[in-house]
C-alpha cells in the first residue's frame, strides 16, 4: 500500500530506517516481540515504513543538517509511535511514561537508529559504530535480563533474546546488501525522491491514523496519552518548521550516495554488540545502595527523557537571538 507511492530511488532508504526503528523500538527496547501475534506484525511493518518516509521527507523538505534536528525528528518518532504502534506498553501509565519511555527510552533508540542509519549508508568506518556497539550492546543485554520481568511478562531467556537480536541484524544486513545496491543500481537517490507527494503524504497519514484509530477502539490509547502527544509533536514539527531552509547542507548529503558500510566492518560491530549483549545479560548481580545497572539504564530514559526538549528548545532559542543580534548594526 505504502512503497507504490515513493519515488523508486527512494524505497531502499525508507525501508533500511524503518527496519531499523522497529529493531531499536521492539527489540533493543524489548517491547515484548516473543509474545507479538502475527497479525500485529503485519500492523507494524507498514506503520514502522510510513514513519520512516515522515522522518526522510522532513531531513528533505527542512534540510535538516546537525544533531539538535535529529533529537527534534527521533521525537517526531516517538510521538507517533506512542499513539500508532506501542500504545499498549508506551503510554500505559501516563504521565510517567511519557517521560520514561515516549520522550524516553523510545526517543533515545529512535535517535541512535538516525545516526546508525548515516554510519551504514556513508560507506566509511566509524570508531562511533564499534564504541556506540559497546554501550548499546551492553544497556540491551541488561535491559532484556531484567525490564520483563519488572513489566509483568515474565523472564526472558537468553536464546530467545540472542535469536531477535541475530534476526535483526540479518534483516539489517539483507537490505544494506541486498536491497540498497540494486536501488543504487536503478537509479540514483536525491533529495526530490525522499520528499513524499501529495498523494504520498495522503496514504502515510492514511496508514498512521488507521493505525491510531485501531488502537483507540481497542482501548489502548487514554485521554492523556491523546492530548499530550499531538501537543509535544506539534511543537517538535513546529520548531523543525522554524529552522527549516530551502538550501543548503542536510544530514542526507553523503547518506544519498548509497555506499553501504563495507560488510567486514559490519560483521565485526554486529559480533561485538551481540557479544557484550550476552555479557550484559550474564552480569552478576550487583548494587550499589539502592542503584543496579538496570536501575541506572532506567534513570538513564528518564534523564533523558526529561532534558532533550528543554534543551533543544532553550539552545536553539539562544541561537536564534544571537543571530538577531549579530544582524543588528551597531
């Protein structure tokens, strides 16, 4: 339904960051993907595309160029997912986890998956990748030890959280290598191609507010939840507005030249992460005072999730006033 309506060059990129926001949501955030029907799988995927071709569309049309424009778009992410895929687990007890894990943990992974996206589609190796590996890895194999638990779902084993993590890295993998070089070979990508169309925009929003709507008659969605999150993403899409311009540099601009990561130095970070996530999961008990490493991750999304708004917003505040002053004559 979806991918009829892109631009061809722009296909393989929109499906490499959809597929990596649903790693990074479902399973480094582990949002119980073992115990996932399958027809809630089939709601996922498009909803998951939909979003990633909002998020590249947005890079394109406001050439968007530094980190601050990440943060805004990985909670335009979140915002959206809250409502149309995780409302279930995202918003089950607001106004907490609007923090904790819309603005939360869910923004943060959404923010990491932007930057993977541009180490994999540059063609050249990062040192960021195998120490961002390291952490990740490390946060995930903890998380997944002891976050079920914590939720009610029960404890997770470790083969059947090494088996998702193994599957999406191979999905990963399978579209870097796969998919990514016959589009390059196609045509070649710009900036034009990941603007959606009018028609493009009508079934994006299409699939997001049916999925939205599903999950309002299913009782997911309560009355905070659906008037504090269009509240924040307009605010997000309003300060993106704000900064955007029509030339210019954007985040993209090597991105779209479709060299994908060379596949040793992929191999070599995927073992590392999965690696160290076995390390985390095994990691003895340890505590200090009343602080565990899964505590720490917790405070950690909270942190996180409390700070990156009011941040952005008051640097970029300050940004703009300087720059009013710098136009000034003195």
């Amino acid at each position: 339904m979806l991918l009829p309506v892109l631009r061809r060059p722009s296909t393989g990129l929109v499906i490499l960051l959809g597929g990596l926001l649903l790693f990074g949501s479902e399973v480094l955030a582990w949002t119980n993907p073992a115990m996932r029907p399958l027809g809630e799988w089939l709601l996922l995927l498009p909803g998951y595309a939909a979003l990633s071709a909002v998020l590249l569309d947005l890079i394109a049309r406001y050439r968007i160029r530094d980190f601050f424009g990440g943060l805004l778009l990985a909670g335009v992410y979140s915002l959206i997912a809250a409502l149309a895929l995780n409302p279930a687990s995202m918003l089950t007890d607001m106004p907490r986890t609007l923090f904790t894990r819309v603005m939360g943990a869910h923004a943060l992974l959404a923010a990491e998956m932007l930057g993977l996206f541009l180490v994999l589609t540059r063609g050249e190796r990062s040192r960021r990748l195998l120490i961002g590996c390291v952490i990740v890895g490390l946060a995930w194999g903890v998380w997944v030890k002891h976050w079920p638990v914590a939720e009610g779902y029960g404890e997770v084993a470790l083969p059947t959280m090494l088996a998702f993590g193994v599957a999406g890295v191979a999905v990963i993998a399978l579209l870097l290598y796969g998919l990514l070089p016959r589009v390059r070979s196609e045509n070649s990508a710009s900036l034009d191609t990941l603007r959606l169309s009018p028609r493009g925009w009508a079934v994006v929003v299409a699939v997001l507010a049916g999925l939205t709507a599903l999950r309002l008659v299913r009782g997911e969605v309560d009355a905070p939840g659906l008037v504090l999150c269009p509240l924040l993403l307009a605010l997000c899409w309003a300060v993106i507005w704000f900064r955007g311009r029509k030339t210019g540099d954007t985040l993209l601009d090597r991105t779209l030249h479709l060299q994908p990561l060379s596949f040793p130095n992929f191999l070599l970070a995927a073992v590392i992460f999965l690696g160290v996530g076995v390390l985390g999961y095994n990691l003895p008990a340890t505590r200090w005072g009343t602080v565990t490493p899964f505590t720490l991750i917790g405070l950690g999304f909270t942190a996180y999730g409390l700070a990156w708004l009011p941040t952005v917003s008051l640097v970029l505040g300050v940004q703009g006033y300087l720059r009013q002053l710098a136009s000034r004559k003195m």
